[in-house]
C-alpha cells in the first residue's frame, strides 16, 4: 500500500499516468491560450490556462477518485506559470 493514497501496485500505475496525462493537458492549455515563453502575451491567458487546465484536472480527480491528476496539472501549472511570467517580465 501506498502510503500517501493507500493505493495498491496495480494503482500506482494508473496513478502515474493521470498525473502526467494532466500535466500534459496543462502544456497543452497553455499553448493554446499564450505563444511560446519566447513571446509571451498578456498575464490574462496565464491564468485563463491554469483556470481551464485545473477544472478537467479537478474533473479527473472526481472521476477516478484520486488526488494525482490535480497535483500533476498543479505542478507543471506553477512551473509554467513561473516561466512565462519572468519572460512578461523582461
């Protein structure tokens, strides 16, 4: 058993494929609502994109009774979310 979800080996496979599944959804989001870090447009479609990004991930966790897809998108939500907004900055 898993300590964390209290899932079992067979789990912690399905486990990791929604959390990267939804970290994935997040890059793909992002992409759509904002050009490359390179050219980054306005901080409104930074948090369009982790507001979209954290509903179907909060959705996921709903469905499949687990936390993983809502930490995946959260952790790959932050670290885009850190880079495009040092590009804005510049």
């Amino acid at each position: 058993m898993d300590g964390i979800t209290g899932a079992t080996t067979g789990n912690k496979a399905v486990h990791g494929l929604l959390f990267t599944t939804s970290g994935l959804l997040a890059i793909d989001i992002f992409s759509k609502f904002n050009d490359s870090p390179d050219t980054p447009s306005e901080s409104k479609y930074m948090t369009n994109a982790i507001a979209v990004s954290m509903f179907f991930a909060a959705g996921s966790s709903v469905i499949a009774g687990s936390p993983w897809p809502l930490i995946g998108a959260g952790v790959v939500n932050a670290y885009l979310y850190w880079l495009y907004s040092q590009k804005l900055e510049n």
